[in-house]
C-alpha cells in the first residue's frame, strides 16, 4: 500500500484500529494477561521476545485482515522486528492493515491534573527509520485526571506541537490526550478537551489533518464536533480499563468514532491456545470490537 492508499484506507475503511504497542512497564501485565508470568522469563531481552512472539501470533493469524483490521500501532521493537521474516510494517500491508507506530516516551509526573509526554530528543531519528520502513503515522499519549483548564490546555497544545513534528516528516499523527475515566469530573474534562483540541485546530497551518485517539465520552456524541471536522483523518477510541463488552457497548453510542483497543482486544487470548483456539477467540474479539465500530450494533456489557 501507499500513502495514497493507506491515506483512503484510514480516512474511509469500515473497521477498527488495533493497538499492539504495550512497551515498558505494561509489558509484564500484557503478558501475564496473556498467560505468561514473570517468572517465565529473565530480563527485558526475553521479555520482549515474549511480547513479539505474541503480536507475531497475532498479526500472522489468518483472522486479522485489512478487512475488519484498518491499521494496527505497533511498539517501537515491533516495528523493527519481523514476522514470518518480513519486516513488521510490511507484513502488517500485505495482509491489508496500515501500520503506525508508538513514539511517546511515558508520562511526567502529574501537575495541574494532567500527565505530560517526557520529553522525546530521539524523536526526529525514530520519525525517519519508522518512514524507511513504510510506516504511515505514529501515536503519542498523555493523560487527564483533573477537569483543570490549564492543565488540559497545556496537554492538547503539546500534542499538537508534536503532532507538527510527525507531520513533518511525513507521517500522520495520532494525538492521544486521555481523559482518566476514573476521574470524578470526567465528562468536564471531555467538554473542556473538545474546546481545546477545536481551538488547535483552528490554528493549524496549511492543510494537513490530524488523528485524534479519545476516551469514549461520558456523554456520547460529545466528540460528534471532531468526527466530522475537516482538519481531522479519523477519531479513533481507547477502551480505557473497560472490558470489551463495556467498552463495545460505550463505543457504539458514538457515531464516527472507531476503536483503537488493546487490552479489550486481547483480554481472551492465552499463549497456552492452540492455534484453531486463538484464531476463534481473536476472530471473536473483531468481530464485536467491528460491529460497535461500523456497525453502531449496541452491545449488552
């Protein structure tokens, strides 16, 4: 696929967007959800060899397709792995699926009710190797606690100052500003981000779009503003500590907003499964994360 291609694929497929990108501190609880403890493994080589094999399993699956499958977030390991010896983004554009890559380092600690990006130095380097590689966007995360005006205002202008940076080098940004949906005030904190993020916009240059990764609001259709704003690409959803069918039955409220899950989309995958096992249950965990994506079918959580 090129850009061109991956571009319509994004902007018009019907399906969702599947996030592979566990890194850091969550890989141990993405493999022990998977069924592999920590005392299977020594260090972060084999930890990490671990969670690859485990994307391998799943991207070379005969039921993970460009057909319900639009893109997949990759890891930073992942992407310059490989599975059934191609490169990782090549295999994932053979089978259909658009690849990105996770490029934010973790979180600062909390100030004015939100967790900042760390700083990024290697960023201009990663953004060119991920390109070489026909990689076609990338996604960033940070996080919002608190419906505090000037921490949620600070966070959304980051996002798009590094939003820029990817778009520069040619790639299409995901902006992930996550609002907690913990927090007492979150439905606050959903209003004040939509207005933040549209004054963003607003005052991009040129015409390039962005993505925009969200939390399901806790008043659906509160997002509806940016699903159809001419400087957006896509708005895709986190499952954000929802089960699948919590968050399947959230997401489907939400006309124009597709999933973007990850821990939903694994939750009932196990290393211990043979293969007609796995490829039932990830054939099952699509299917429903599709129909609450495209087909707005509310499921019972």
């Amino acid at each position: 696929m090129q850009d061109a291609e991956m571009t319509a694929k994004i902007a018009e497929g019907k399906g969702f967007i599947a996030a592979l990108d566990q890194s850091g501190g969550s890989t141990p609880k993405a493999l022990r959800g998977y069924g592999i403890e920590e005392s299977e493994y020594s260090g972060d080589e084999e930890m990490f060899a671990l969670i690859h094999k485990m994307r391998s399993r799943i991207i070379s699956s005969p039921v993970f397709t460009g057909d319900k499958v639009i893109g997949a977030i990759l890891f930073e390991k992942t992407m310059d792995g490989q599975v059934g010896g191609k490169p990782t983004p090549t295999a994932l554009k053979d089978k259909g699926v658009v690849p990105f890559i996770k490029i934010d380092k973790g979180l600062e600690a909390e100030e004015n009710g939100v967790q900042m990006m760390k700083p990024m130095p290697e960023l201009d380097a990663l953004l060119k190797r991920a390109k070489g590689l026909g990689v076609f966007g990338t996604k960033e995360r940070s996080v919002i606690n608190a419906a505090n005006q000037a921490g949620i205002e600070a966070i959304v202008k980051q996002q798009f100052e590094v939003g820029q940076q990817v778009l520069a080098a040619g790639l299409m940004p995901i902006l992930e500003p996550e609002v907690n949906i913990k927090s007492a005030d979150r439905a606050e904190s959903d209003v004040i981000l939509l207005a933040e993020i549209a004054k963003q916009l607003a005052a991009m240059p040129g015409d390039d779009k962005v993505m925009l990764k969200l939390s399901i609001p806790a008043v659906a259709g509160t997002f509806d503003p940016l699903v159809d704003h001419p400087r957006v690409l896509r708005v895709v959803a986190l499952s954000g500590g929802y089960s699948r069918p919590e968050a399947c039955a959230e997401l489907a409220k939400n006309k124009g907003m597709i999933a973007s899950f990850s821990r939903a989309l694994l939750q009932d995958l196990r290393a211990q499964m043979s293969d007609a096992e796995f490829d039932a249950a990830l054939g099952g965990a699509i299917d429903e994360i599709y129909a609450a994506s495209v087909e707005k079918t509310t499921v019972a959580a």
